[in-house]
C-alpha cells in the first residue's frame, strides 16, 4: 500500500528549500537529539548520582544500560510499527513515553527507580527514534537533497551524542544531576508540538500484524547478551553464570532469527540482509558506535577522575570533539560525489582510527592540546565522515513498506554496538587495570589506554571490512543518485 504522504507521488517534489520540508526534517532531528543526548548526557552526572543514591558501580553502569539496551532491543519493533501504524503517531507516541519517563527519573529517590526510568526512556526513545530517519527521508526525494537531509540527521544525533559531556556539565554544575533527566520535559513537550503541527501521517503494510514474538525474542536475547558482558567485568569472562548469561543470549537470538524465518509477517524480514549494502553498512555501524559511544565514557571519566576537571571543565574540554562530529557529518554528502559512498567510510574510519591511536597514548599528567583536543577532534571527525555514507547505503535501497524497519535497523546497530562496545572496552579497561592499585587515579591510565587501542584496531578491522563488502564507488553513486 502507498504511503498516504508521500514526496514519491507529489507532483512537485519536495526539497530542503521549501518551508514544509525543513519543519519536517528539524521537528525529526530535534527528536533524534533528544534521544541520542540521554545516551550520554548522564555520563558527567554519574558521580553525583552515586553519592546521591547510594549506586554501587554496577549499579552505575546500569543507569547507562539500561537506556542503551531498551533503546537497541525495542528498535526493531519501533521501526516495524512506524510503518504499520504511521510515522507520525509513533514519533509522538515515543516522544510522550520518552518525556514522562524524564520525569520520573529526574524524581527518583533509589537507585532502582532511576535505573528503571531509564530503561522506560530507553522504551520511548526505541518507539520515536526509526521515525525520525523515516519522516527525514521521506521529506524529500531521492538523491543529492535527500542525501543532505540524512548528513543533517547524523550530524544532529552525533552532536547529541557528543554535547552529552557539556550539557550535563552545566546542569550539575549549576543546578543538580536530576536536571541532566528533568530539562528534557520543556522541551519533549517543545518538539511534542511541533510535530502535531508540521508532521503528517504516512503509513504502509495495512493490514500486516506486528510480530510480538519476534520483538520479545529479540529484545531479551540483546538485554541477556549484554547483561552477560557487563558481568564480566566482576565475575570474568569464564565464570559459569556468565559463560550461562552470553550463551543464554545468543541462544534466544538464534531462536529469533529461526522464528522470522517461519513467520508470515516477521519483525525483521530475513531477505533484508541479502542486499550488500544493507548488510554491509549496519554491520559497519555497528562497529564504528561501538569505539565511538565508549569514547565519550572514557574521555568524560579521564578528565574527571585522572586530570581534575570539574564535570563543567570536562564537558567544555569536549565540545570541540562535538563541534568535529557536526562538521564531518555536513562534509560528508558533499564529498560523497567525488569519493564514492565506500571509500568515503573508508577514509572516515581510517581517520577515527588513527585519533584513538595517538588517545591511548595519554598520560596521568596530560595536556588538555595533546589528550583531548588533537586526538579527540581526529576521533569524531573521522565517525562523521564515517556515518554519513553508510546511513545513505543502508537505507537506499529499503521498499517503502520496510522503510521505517530499515531506519530501526540502523539506528539498532549503532545503538547496540554502542552498549555492547561500552561493556566490552569497560571489561577491558577494567583488566588492564593494575590488580591493587591505590586510590591514586593516575591507576586508571593503563587501562583506559588499553580500550582505546582496542578501539583502534575495531576501527582498522571496521575500513578493511567496509572496503570488501560494501558496494563498489560505481554501484555506491548509483545508490546516492
């Protein structure tokens, strides 16, 4: 079935120029920054979180997790469901889910009900957030412009990733922690309004049932396997409940993939994944925000706790790290032409490579020029021009029935490879560490320096993959026109 608004069947198509389509595209990017900036704006407040709460470490790894789990687990079913019941309702749907949960964390007085608001943000952003990429690409048409609307949408969920640090400097400098959940309220209902007033409603698949059984398998498979990573940083990776915990979860996922198979109307149609660039460029996502979201938790950590700064100091030390995301992701689409959609991930993850490369040199008494900025700057610029591109592969080739499933699935990769990449380089970081270090935090070094050589290598095996089996620089250019 045609979508009911649709840029494919105007007469006169739509264009970044036009009043109607920049309000769709920023209405659907402020709610993807929105997300994509509780996934680290916490990241700065977990300190005061702690003290506040009484949170164990574990426990502080969760308030991080479990938005990350819920977000990746229910993407699927976000996705599929935008394209079943409208774009529209979904995005205010999540946006609304997303919000209250903002409150309740926000008014949190255990651990436990902040970690389980998160994971109900984490529920709201998973609904909201395919919709986004959907709305975006469906605001314009195929080719250079709509190519332009996917580099603005990456750029906006980087910079929302990446001012995290800042935001939530400033808001516990200045107020407390519980303003890094509660300034979300203004303005969720700000873009709430919005999107009553600039969105329309487009649908596909009348008529399709949603796949509960496939969004329940999955979800759990995802939440269980991550759960056995994180348990590997207290128990090891050989102890039986975690060895239990990881096959659990890989088990339940084997069960998912053997249930879509069988299904008339599953979740996430297998076939998708015989396209090259579908299959190519998620994985790619997938690795790329596995070094990229851990960055942002070692960085922020590394200038708290080993150089001194003050969650405010910490949070400026990064904008120009954000600032470079932004800008790599608006370079990219115009580069793209000339390079080619392969080559330019290529490039981009080569060049992250090498910031993580010169990072894991830093020292407990480095310099703000030679361990945050010069590496940092290389690392997001890099993720940028990364990004762009392969967000344009995996989602040109997508029916308009899979449309919203599709966008799901990419923003599945990139946030799951986030979570399960923080469980690993935290695991890591963690074994690194010397076995009876004291207090002093300049202990801390060797293994955050080991995570981001793990990085760089992730990033290097990342390009050679991206070189073999992403389309050729022919076939990309056919894709982006």
């Amino acid at each position: 079935m045609p979508q009911t608004d649709s840029p494919r069947t105007t007469p006169a198509p739509s264009s970044l120029r036009t009043p109607r389509a920049w309000a769709v595209v920023l209405t659907a990017c402020a709610g993807q920054f929105l997300v994509v900036l509780d996934v680290s704006v916490v990241n700065v407040a977990l300190p005061s979180m702690r003290t506040d709460l009484g949170l164990s470490a574990l426990g502080l790894q969760w308030v991080l997790n479990a938005y990350a789990i819920a977000f990746a687990g229910f993407m699927l079913l976000g996705g599929r469901a935008s394209d079943l019941y409208g774009r529209k309702a979904m995005f205010l749907l999540g946006l609304g889910l997303f919000t209250a949960a903002s409150v309740a964390g926000g008014l949190a007085q255990e651990g436990w009900q902040l970690v389980a608001a998160r994971a109900v943000q984490g529920l709201g952003a998973a609904v909201l957030s395919p919709a986004t990429l959907t709305l975006v690409t469906a605001a314009v048409p195929a080719g250079a412009a709509r190519t332009g609307a996917i580099g603005t949408w990456t750029a906006v969920g980087a910079a929302g990733g990446a001012a995290g640090g800042f935001v939530g400097g400033v808001l516990v400098d200045l107020l407390s922690w519980r303003w890094v959940l509660l300034i979300n309220v203004p303005v969720g209902v700000l873009v709430l309004a919005g999107g009553l007033l600039w969105l329309r409603e487009s649908r596909t698949g009348a008529g399709r049932r949603l796949d509960l059984p496939g969004a329940v398998l999955v979800t759990a498979g995802l939440a269980t396997l991550a759960y056995g990573i994180v348990q590997t940083e207290e128990a090891g990776w050989t102890a039986p409940a975690t060895l239990l915990t990881l096959l659990g979860g890989l088990l339940l996922l084997g069960v998912f993939v053997a249930v879509e198979a069988r299904t008339a109307g599953p979740l996430m149609p297998l076939k998708i994944f015989r396209t090259r660039a579908v299959s190519a460029a998620n994985v790619a996502i997938l690795l790329c925000g596995s070094s990229s979201f851990a960055m942002w938790f070692f960085m922020t950590n590394y200038a708290q706790s080993v150089l001194a700064y003050t969650p405010l100091q910490a949070g400026l030390a990064l904008v120009p790290s954000s600032l470079s995301v932004v800008l790599g992701s608006k370079l990219a689409p115009h580069l793209m032409p000339a390079v080619g959609a392969r080559n330019l991930a290529v490039i981009g993850a080569l060049v992250a490579a090498v910031g993580f490369g010169w990072q894991s040199t830093l020292t407990a008494d480095g310099t703000f020029l030679g361990t945050i900025l010069g590496p940092g700057i290389l690392m997001m610029a890099g993720i940028g021009l990364a990004t762009t591109p392969l967000a344009t592969l995996a989602t040109s080739s997508a029916s308009p029935s899979d449309a919203g499933l599709v966008s799901g699935l990419v923003n599945t990769s990139r946030t799951m490879g986030g979570a399960l990449g923080l469980a690993v380089m935290s695991t890591i970081a963690a074994a690194a560490t010397p076995a009876h270090a004291t207090p002093d935090p300049s202990s801390l070094v060797p293994g955050y320096a080991m995570a981001f050589r793990t990085s760089t290598a992730v990033l290097v095996g990342a390009a050679a993959l991206m070189y073999l089996w992403l389309p050729k620089p022919s076939r990309a250019g056919a894709v982006q026109g």
